[in-house]
C-alpha cells in the first residue's frame, strides 16, 4: 500500500470552465445519445463543469421535438441511475431541430435555429457539433456544415466552431484519409475532436504522468532495463448487437488501430518538452514511425488471430461469434489477436512488445504489464539456485485501478529465501478525488479546446499504413481460415497466442 499525500491533490474536478457554448448532437434518437452522451453532460451540469451559458440541441431524422427530446432523455439519465434533482433546470436548455443529412436547406434552417438559441441563452455563437451517426454520416455531416456555413470561426469575437468524431476513422488509409478530406472541406485541424475513449481513462491519462512526473522510472524504462512489454484489453463481452460493424471490422480495425496503438505511445514514447496536445502528439506521432513494419513473409510468427467459439462466462452459456446475431455462420471475423511487435529506436531496440485484446475472455481487464530484465549475477545462487524473479511493473487500467511494482524480498523466519512482495497504489484510495467517467472529460476537453486526449489526423494516417498490409495479407490471403485459431468463450483466448507471447495467462499458470 502507499500513502498518500493529500496536499498533492487538486480540490477542484474542473479548474476551467469552458466558454459558452451551444452543443449540437447529430444522432440525437440514437443509442450513444442515450447511453452516453446526455447522461455525461448532465453529469457536467451537475458537478459544475459546464459552461454557464449553455444549449444543446439534438438534431436527427425523427421529427422529435423540444418535448420528445427531453423526455427520452430524461428517462435515459434516470436509466443510468444519476440523481435527477437538477433535471428541470437542465432540460430548459434541451432543444431539437430535424435535420435530413443530405439537405442542405435542413442545415440552413438548423443554423437559423442556433442564432436564436444563441439569443435565448446568452451564447455567444460557439458551437461544438457532436457525430452520434453512423460514420458513413460523418463525410456527408462534415461537408454540409461547411457548406452551411456553419463552421465557420471569427477568433476576435472568440467564437469557435468544432467537430466531435468517434472512431472508426475509416477502414485503411485510403478511406480514412478520404473522410479526412471531407472532413477538411468544412473544417480545419485544429476544429476537430477525434475520440478515443481509452484517452479519457484516468489510469490512461495517468501513464504519462507517471513515467514523467517521478525521476526513478524513467531512467529504467529502456532496453537496458525492460526485457519485454505487454498491453492486454480483454472483454468478457461478445460483439453484442454491432455484427454489422464488426463483421466488417474486426479486432485490428476495432481495437488495434486506436485504443491498443494509442496504449502503445502513451508507454513507448519519448518524453514531450512541455504537456501541451500538439508536443504529445508530435511524440506519438514519432513512434507510430518507429514501428518496424511487419515481416510479411513470416507474418504469423508476429502475429495471432482467433474467433470464440461456444463457451460460458460467470456460469452462463454463451455462443459462437458465428452463432451471434447477424454474423455471417462462416465468418472468418478475429476477435482476438495477438500481435508481437518491434520499435525501431535507440530506446526499444530489440524489446518485444505483445499487444493483446479479444472479446468474450475470462475476464474483463485491461493490464499493462513492464516486465524488467533479470538481475544480472546472483550473489545468492549457493543458497536460492539461480532463478530468482525479475521485478514487473503492472499498470492496471481497469477495471481494477492500481499500480503494482514487484520485487523481491526475504521471506521472514530462519531460512534463507526470497518471496515477491507487491507495493501498490490504488486510485479509489484518493479520497477526494473526483474521477470523471470517459465521456465526460471527452466532451469537457472539446468543449475547453483541449486535444490532448484526441487524435491527431496524422497519427491515425500512420496507424492505419502500419497496419494496412497486415490487414491485406490477412484478409487476401488462401489460407485464411487455417490462420484464424479458435477459443472458447470464457478461456484466455487460443493456445497459440503462448507460443509467440511468453507471458500469455496459460503460459502464467504452467
Ligand atoms: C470500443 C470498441 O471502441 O471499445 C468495442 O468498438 C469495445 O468493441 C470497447 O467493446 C471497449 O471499451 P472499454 O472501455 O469497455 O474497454
């Protein structure tokens, strides 16, 4: 355990409010409205970190109304279990106006209908539009806004305008660098807001912070210390009601290409000369180039991919991917991978990295773990033998939030022997501390101007060329289905998958 020093932490969750603002959602009948995007921004409402003058107005196909948008809302929050108390107050800025994607008169009459809700609430003008839409929306939303003249900015009367985009960004690099040309007809970089929840964990904001704000890691955090590093997200989740999606998707567009890539940088990167978003992006954007590109012609040394078969999770019986609403019943889809990878720099030259995340596996639990090298010389090697455990750094994003650092320690009594202790810091320890759920500190940090937890068009042009002819082979290739290994749903994935990560859970167990 580790005490903590309360004097460090900040009293208040929000030390800015941002300016007044209008916030549009696009999508606003759909699900994310409903399950993520309104209950944060009450959530933001309530704890103070929205501005003082504020509207949101939805704006979808369905001919809602101001009315129809509040009570929908209104039981979504309360679904979500949050304290409705406040809820009139916040209605009164809820608002909707119809807009039919592909018209652009709908986005004349949407922009006539922001100048009078600028007037009724006081707001200036700024605007945050949000893209709760499928993504083959996004284009079409992005272009008309442009086309509406809605995105435009007059910076001397402080007035912004800025889009909110969830992932996928795009498919590969063509298609992404497609919609980004979309989305740049409407609007400029520094406009747009690409999401990435992962970004807005707390542990994962708090990687950084920790290998930069202490002097005694970072000078370990090398191939001279670090014999090899492994990033886990795995679900206990299957695809759900998204085999549309998915079936199209896969592990590596879903997981890899954003989350996992960006777990990566946030570990592997150099450190930035200031906190600021473009300086972070800048390293990041150095390591996505550092990576060694995949050795095609032995692709599946480096790499694992597997589908879950029929399985049980808690006691409950679960069925194939294949079995799954909409998938295809001979789908080849992975819904795991395995991927061990190389950055090509002085820091990392020769440590492997094992990128790991699936759906329906034993448990939910996203882990980061720095396994160090083993000492050099035993000292003890007459009394204890020659092996004695390196020490390891887990990260542990969630659902546990800890960090664990494990060494070595004399078991106590009599005889000579060593035992491996844990020092840990928990964050739910932080009394005081106020957290905020991913959603929430996404759209705070749009709404302030703050990319820091966003994309980078760049970084994702390079994620996507990374990993583009990995896909390709995969895809194209004539043995597909011999490549794809199977698991049950509940296991900790294929067998296969120990064979190129040493420190895969079934090689844990033996
Ligand atoms: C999403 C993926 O981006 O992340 C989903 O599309 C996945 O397939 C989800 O389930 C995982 O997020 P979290 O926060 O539950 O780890």
């Amino acid at each position: 355990m580790v005490a903590i020093d309360t004097g460090d932490i900040p009293e208040q969750a929000f030390p800015r409010v941002p300016d007044d603002c209008g916030i549009v959602i696009f999508g606003a009948s759909g699900d994310l409205s409903a399950r993520k995007l309104l209950p944060a921004l009450y959530n933001l409402f309530i704890s103070g970190g929205m501005p003082a003058n504020f509207f949101i107005c939805g704006a979808a196909r369905s001919d809602l109304g101001d009315a129809g948008l509040r009570e929908k809302m209104k039981k979504a929050v309360a679904a979500k279990g949050e304290d409705l108390t406040r809820w009139d107050e916040f209605a009164t800025r809820l608002h909707y106006q119809p807009v039919i994607y592909d018209d652009l008169e709908t986005y004349l009459n949407l922009g006539r209908r922001l100048e009078e809700l600028n007037q009724a609430h006081g707001v200036g003008g700024s605007c945050l539009f949000e893209c709760a839409i499928p993504p083959m929306l996004y284009s079409l939303v992005a272009t008309m806004l442009g086309r509406a003249g809605l995105s435009a900015e007059d910076p001397e009367a402080g007035v912004w305008r800025r889009l909110v985009v969830e992932k996928p960004f795009g498919r590969d690099l063509a298609s992404s660098q497609e919609l980004n040309a979309a989305i740049s007809s409407g609007f400029k970089e520094h406009q747009v807001f690409r999401i990435d929840h992962y970004l807005a964990k707390e542990t994962v904001q708090n990687i950084m912070m920790f290998r930069f704000a202490n002097a005694i890691f970072e000078p370990l955090w090398s191939r001279q210390y670090i014999e090899q590093v492994s990033i886990l997200s795995a679900e206990t989740l299957g695809v759900e009601h998204r085999a549309g999606y998915y079936e199209q998707a896969g592990v590596l567009r879903d997981m890899f290409q954003n989350h996992m890539m960006q777990l990566l940088a946030l570990v592997a990167a150099e450190p930035p000369s200031i906190f600021a978003a473009d300086r972070v992006r800048d390293e990041k954007t150095k390591l996505f180039r550092s990576l060694r590109p995949f050795d095609l012609d032995n692709l599946y040394d480096y790499l694992v991919l597997a589908q879950y078969e029929a399985g049980e999770i808690g006691g409950q019986k679960l069925p194939a991917y294949r079995a799954e609403p909409g998938v295809d019943p001979s789908s080849l889809t992975p819904t795991y991978a395995t991927v061990k990878l190389f950055v090509d720099n002085w820091r990392w030259q020769g440590v492997p990295f094992y990128i790991t995340s699936g759906k329906r596996l034993a448990q939910k639990l996203t882990r980061i773990v720095i396994n160090f090298r083993e000492i050099p010389h035993s000292l003890f090697r007459q009394v204890l033998g020659e092996e004695i455990k390196a020490n390891r750094l887990v990260l542990d994003i969630q659902p546990t939030e800890e960090i664990s650092l494990y060494f070595q320690a004399k078991q106590p009594g009599g005889q000579v022997a060593l035992r491996t202790v844990r020092l840990h810091f928990a964050y739910q320890d932080q009394a005081g501390a106020t957290s905020l759920e991913a959603y929430e500190k996404a759209l705070a940090d749009a709404m302030l101007g703050d990319q820091m937890l966003f994309w980078r068009q760049d970084g994702v042009e390079l994620c996507w060329a990374y990993l583009d002819p990995v896909l390709e082979a995969c895809e194209s290739c004539g043995d597909r289905a011999d490549r794809l290994h199977r698991y049950a749903a509940g296991s900790w994935g294929p067998h296969a998958a120990a064979n190129i990560w040493p420190g895969h859970p079934f090689n844990q167990r033996s």
